[in-house]
C-alpha cells in the first residue's frame, strides 16, 4: 500500500506543501501520468502541513497565477521535491548501485584477460573506493566518472567495438530488435538484406556474437571495423 507523503516548493519567497500519494507522484513527475486528483491525499495547498497552516487564494494568486488547487499541484510535483520515506531511499540507492554493476560489467574489461569483471568485485570496488552516487544526475551519467575511482582498485579498460553486419532477408525481421540496441547506421541492399555499422562494448561482444548467431543460424556476415 502506497504511504501518504509530502511534496513542496519554494515560490516568490514562500513554501508551497502537499501531501500526495507516495507512488501516483512520482510516477507523475517521472511519466507524466496519472490523475491529480488522484494523487493528493488532501485538496488542499499548506504553508506548513505540520501546523495545518493554508496558504491564501492571494498568495496562491501572486505565486502562480492562479488559485486553482489541482493546476498548482501538478507544479509542485512536478517541478517540486518529494520527501522520500528513509526506506524508499535506501531501496533506490541499491537499485542505482545494481545498475552500475551491471553499466560497468556490460562495458568495462579487464585489459589483462580481455573480460569483463565479476559483479562482486566490482561491488567490492565501489565499496573501497566510497563511491557515493549524485541523485540530482542519472546513474548513466556518473559512470565515466566511477570508473576513473575504480581504475586505481581493479583494471578497468571501456572499450567499443565496431562491426560491420550483413544481415540475410530471410532474417532480418528477427535480428532487427537486437541491432537496433547498437545500431549507428544502416543501408538496405537491393537483394533485401540489411547492412548495419554497430556500436558494441566489448564487454558484450561474444554475448552479442551468440545472439545473432542463434537468430541467423550462423548465416550473418561481420567484420570488425578497425580504427584507424
């Protein structure tokens, strides 16, 4: 069952507060989907929940033009901070710590043996190294940054792969999911066949080679591109 929480703002130098469903926030701020009226637990905009204090239709007026409760709600959840529950906190710090165990032993090698790092030593890294994650950034967009503080603890060597892949038509309908995931260009030949240019890290590679392989029954042309 979703817990009843508080979302605020600070506007033209006052505190806008409301108390909304836990979960129909944020999958609103995130998705932009659901009911407003829904989501607020009260119809009602604070200055101090705590107290029970209401904010003034004039100062709702002079904040955002408009007194309209579920209008203004939708600003404050969306351009607002919602207060997570201590819980809900520590669960999605472990899911963004899962997602960059599996960014990095998805693209990342270890240059002496060419493979990638098990999850439990890189946890174990991250871990030694204190990495703390930045929650006003996407985990995607810490990574360059975590892995020059793992560098000192565990090899760590982030390389692309590029490869040239001749796709038969009788397959390319079944492959065309997979080669869109690393997909930079592609050309459709007159025979029907699909020539793509993809992005791989090579972390993937051989994971990458048994996928089409098994769509194409071996029959797929690739040729690595080397760079110059």
């Amino acid at each position: 069952m979703s817990q009843q929480v508080l979302a605020r703002m600070k506007k033209a130098g006052k505190e806008f507060e409301i108390m909304v469903d836990l979960d129909s926030a944020l999958n609103f701020k995130k998705k932009k989907v659901g009911s407003i009226q829904n989501i607020l637990a009260i119809n009602t905009i604070f200055s101090d929940s705590k107290k029970g204090i209401h904010v003034s239709s004039s100062d709702l007026e002079k904040a955002f033009s408009s007194s309209d409760i579920f209008k203004i709600a939708e600003e404050i959840i969306l351009r607002g901070e919602i207060q997570l529950p201590i819980e809900y906190r520590e669960k999605e710090r472990e899911e963004k710590y899962r997602r960059v165990i599996d960014i990095i032993s998805k693209t990342c090698i270890d240059p002496k043996t060419g493979l990638p790092h098990t999850p439990t030593r890189i946890l174990s890294a991250l871990e030694s190294a204190g990495v703390n994650l930045d929650e006003r950034k996407t985990v995607e967009e810490q990574i360059p940054e975590i892995i020059i503080k793992l560098q000192p603890i565990i090899p760590l060597k982030y390389e692309i792969k590029k490869v040239l892949i001749k796709v038969p038509p009788i397959y390319v309908a079944q492959t065309y999911g997979l080669l869109k995931e690393y997909k930079e260009k592609e050309e459709w030949l007159n025979d029907g066949s699909l020539s793509c240019v993809v992005s791989i890290p090579a972390a993937l590679q051989m994971e990458f080679y048994d996928r089409l392989n098994k769509i194409t029954h071996g029959n797929s042309i690739t040729q690595e591109i080397k760079e110059k």
